[in-house]
C-alpha cells in the first residue's frame, strides 16, 4: 500500500491474550487457590472455635454474676436437638442454658452455632452457690474442630482452684 509517495507496512496490532497466555494464567491460578484454600479453612474453622470458647466465657462470667446479684443458686445445663449432636451426657455442642436451681426458670440461653464439638468434665450441669462459686477444680469444657486437620484445632477453658476461669490451646488444663 503507497500513501502520499511511500510505503507503510502493515503491523499487526494487539487484540489480546493468545490462547496459550489465557491457560497458563488459569494453571497458575488454579495451583495458587489450591494452595490456599486449606489454610482458608483452617482459619475460618480456628476463628469459630475461638467464638464460641469466647461466649463460654462470657456466659460463665455472666452467670457468676447473675448467681452474685440473684442470691441463689444457678446451674448451666445443656442444650440438646441439634444435628451435630452426640447422645452422652457430658456432649454441650448444641449450647447451654443459665437456669434457677430451684424453680428451672431459664435466664439465658446461648446456641452454638457451628458443628462444633464440645464437652464437659461432667456428665452432670455447672451449679454456681449464691457466692458465685465456679465449680470444682478441673472442671473444664473442651472445644474442639469436626474439621479432620492434624494437629487438631481445639481450645480448652478451666476452672482452676480459686473458681477463676482460664483458657489455652489444646484439650488439656496443664
């Protein structure tokens, strides 16, 4: 092709990625979320036991303070009917429930709301006295991932010899 007395060549002008570049991009993709995903759901599955160890607490506390204000005996019982749920009796993966000793008038109720599993020492529920006493030394609930990971995401909240509440990574007060 002439224009105005000289010859332009024709160059070829980008219109986008090859096919090859579009697959390569894709292969690399794929292997990155590969690579990520179970560390995703590590995360995601460490932060919901991390909740639910964070209500216990919460609602142990509440519960010492609600015995304290209410001059009675209080008990946490738990909760059962939830598809996650084993028969024992020490099982608390369903929730728990602050109730009157005496009359079993509910004060409080906390589900759980992922399939956790969650138990207890006891086979029996959590009496607090009047003076807002936490049991017993070596009570302790046991919060523990379903997910099959090696090592196991659980988290451990205690009662130690002076009725305080702690907590720590793993299944055993040490």
């Amino acid at each position: 092709m002439q224009a105005l007395g000289f010859f332009t060549p024709h160059s070829r002008s980008s219109q986008g990625f090859t096919l090859v570049e579009l697959l390569v991009c894709v292969g690399l993709l794929s292997v990155l979320l590969a690579l990520a995903i179970p560390n995703w759901q590590r995360t995601q599955e460490r932060s919901r036991v991390e909740v639910a160890r964070d209500q216990l607490m919460n609602d142990l506390q509440s519960a010492r303070m609600r015995a304290l204000q209410r001059g009675e005996d209080v008990q946490i019982v738990r909760l059962r009917d939830c598809t996650w749920s084993s028969a024992a009796d020490n099982d608390w993966s369903c929730g728990w429930q602050l109730v009157t000793k005496t009359t079993q008038t509910v004060l409080q109720t906390s589900q759980v709301q992922a399939a956790l599993q969650i138990t207890f020492s006891k086979s029996t529920p959590l009496t607090l006295n009047a003076r807002g006493d936490l049991g017993t030394v070596g009570d302790r609930w046991v919060i523990k991932s379903r997910l099959n990971a090696s090592p196991s995401i659980a988290s451990v909240v205690c009662v130690n010899s002076a009725s305080r509440l702690r907590w720590q990574t793993g299944e055993s007060c040490s």
